[in-house]
C-alpha cells in the first residue's frame, strides 16, 4: 500500500509538472497572439492610409486626365480655326531661299565644326 501511494504520488508530481509546462506553453501563445494581433492591427491601420493615398491620387489623375482632355479640345478648335497650309511648300528656313548648293556647302561647315574643324578646313 505504501508502495501504491508513492507511485500514486510520482505520478501526481509528473501532472502537475506537465500541467506548468502547458500552461507555460499557452501563456507563451496567449503573448504571441497579442503580439500578432497588435501587428495586425498596425497593418491594417497602414493599409487604410495607404488605400486612401491611391485614392487622392487616383482623384488627382482623374482630374488631371479631364484637364489634359479639356486642353486637347481647345487645342483641336484653335488648330480648326488656323489656315490651311498652301498647295506650295514653304522653306524651312532661310538657308532654303539660297539654294540646294549653298545649303549643301553649310551643311558641309557645320558637320566640320562638330569634328573639331574650322569652317576653313584647319583642325583646331
């Protein structure tokens, strides 16, 4: 009988160990959970500011698209209101009056400058 009691009592002890380890282990749980819930709460609370930022932006390309739309319009009447171009064309610039020659002869002067020589052939 005596034998019977300390086993009965060795037993009660390894319960009541095994029962501070679970109870330790669903405390350290419970903390963890607070922890996640806190964290989720921040990303939640982050995600609110962040959907409202894409929403004033979105707002603001919406209104910066009608204005770009509203310009084109405009835009589109002026060029309607312009004259039409002329059956002849006109010259691009003044070089064209001169002729094909004197406008070959500058572009020959300028590609020149841009290697490194003077318009007289001499390197600089």
């Amino acid at each position: 009988m005596l034998n019977e009691l300390e086993s009965l009592s060795q037993n009660i002890g390894r319960l009541i160990k095994i029962s501070e380890r679970h109870h330790q282990a669903r405390r350290a749980l419970e903390e963890q959970l607070e922890q996640l819930r806190a964290e989720h709460a921040g990303v939640q609370s982050e995600l609110a500011q962040v959907r409202e930022e894409r929403d004033t932006l979105q707002a603001e390309r919406d209104g910066l698209s009608a204005k770009i739309d509203d310009a084109q319009v405009r835009l589109n009447a002026i060029l309607e209101k312009l004259p039409r171009a002329k059956a002849a064309p006109e010259p691009d610039n003044q070089l064209d009056l001169l002729g094909p020659d004197a406008h070959d002869a500058h572009e020959h002067a300028h590609a020149g400058e841009m290697h490194g020589e003077h318009s007289h052939g001499e390197k600089a």
